[in-house]
C-alpha cells in the first residue's frame, strides 16, 4: 500500500502544488508577492496531498465488495 500511496501522492501533489501556484497568480493582492506566495503555496500543496494519497490508496488496495 505504501508503494501505492508514493506514486498517488507523486501525481496529486504535483496536481495540487499547480492548482495552488495558479490560484496565486490569480489573485491580484498575491500575485504583487508571487515569489513569496508561489514557494508557500507549492509546499502547502505537496503537504495537504500527503493524508489524501494515504486515504486513495488505502480505498485502492481493499477489494471491493458486491
């Protein structure tokens, strides 16, 4: 499951590290201080994909049930 949840944190934190990084360049009162708001932004991203890609994989690697 670990492998698992290594490869889904891999795509989903670059995935979610992206979607943060544009929302800062969206945002007019951010992007003034994109180059201390992106890093910030990005790093968050990588952390909060980290429980969801356990969660993912934790749903991935039990069998389903009919």
């Amino acid at each position: 499951m670990f492998k698992v949840a290594v490869v889904v944190w891999i795509i989903g934190g670059a995935t979610l590290a992206g979607m943060l990084m544009v929302a800062v360049l969206v945002v007019p009162s951010l992007s003034a201080e994109a180059m201390h708001w992106i890093p910030i932004a990005v790093g968050c991203g990588f952390v909060i994909a980290m429980p969801v890609s356990f969660v993912v994989a934790r749903k991935i690697a039990t069998p389903s049930v009919r």
